[in-house]
C-alpha cells in the first residue's frame, strides 16, 4: 500500500497525525492517546503490539517540535 506507515516512519506519522488533528495542542495528549491516535489512522498498517514508550515518546517529541 502506497503511503502506508508503520512504527518506523515517525516524521511521517506526525506529519498524518496533524493533517488529521489540525486543531489538536500536543501537550493535552497521553501516551495511551498517541498510541490510539496513530493507530486509528488510516495508512496505519504496523502491528500495534510492536509500539513501546520509546516509540510513542518519539511521536510526541516530533509532532511537539513541528509544533513550535
């Protein structure tokens, strides 16, 4: 699938996340949001038993600077 997205391409995941949530203030999301967020995408194509705090606080911190 053409565009799909898994756990590695983070930039990429950000990039879907703030297409999908324009309005959204990074700061009011959990980790447990991230995770339900990204997963609910529809590129979304990882097993979402593959994501940790490490890959969930790597979302958080890219989405957060393309933020600033």
């Amino acid at each position: 699938m053409e565009g799909s997205l898994t756990w590695d391409s983070t930039f990429e995941i950000v990039l879907a996340l703030k297409k999908a949530y324009p309005d959204a203030s990074i700061e009011e999301f959990s980790l447990n949001d991230i995770f339900r967020m990204t997963t609910g995408l529809e590129n979304f194509v990882d097993d979402p038993n593959l994501a940790n705090d490490k890959i969930l606080e790597e979302i958080y911190m890219e989405w957060f600077e393309e933020s600033l």
